[in-house]
C-alpha cells in the first residue's frame, strides 16, 4: 500500500485505501489486453498464462506464443499447485 500511496501521492482526491487500489485497478486495465487469441500476444512485452492445470497444454501454449513474441518478452504463469 505504501508504494501505491507513493504513486498516486500528485492525486488529492485519493484518500482512502480503496480509492487508491480503485485507481490503480483502473490504471492496469488501460494497458492490459486479456485476450484467448494466441495472436494477440505478437507485440506483447510481458505475457501472462493462466490456463487448464494440465502441464502438456500450458507447454504447447507457451511454445506456440514464444514464436510470436520478441525475445525480450516476459512470461509468467498461473499454476494452483
């Protein structure tokens, strides 16, 4: 929280909590762009994976966005194991 106080710290009208994460939340949606399309991530600078807990589908996946991505992309992924 600290941080995000930091970073909204010009923002006078953000006083709470909740209006701080509010904000920020409304912040990531303006550069985030979910997508289901694999080609979606052509020009993407950081991908994030969150598909079925199956190990062979999130490896294909990966490999098939990895040969449309630069190779400075990030890659994160989503496992609840």
């Amino acid at each position: 929280m600290v941080n995000l106080r930091e970073l909204y710290r010009d923002r006078a009208d953000l006083v709470e909590n909740h209006e701080i994460i509010s904000r920020f939340v409304d912040d990531l949606f303006l550069v985030l762009r979910p997508s289901t399309d694999l080609g979606a991530a052509k020009n993407a600078h950081l991908v994030f994976e969150a598909i079925a807990e199956n190990v062979d589908i999130k490896v294909s996946v990966l490999q098939k966005i990895k040969q449309e991505c630069s190779p400075d992309t990030f890659f994160f992924t989503n496992t609840s194991s």
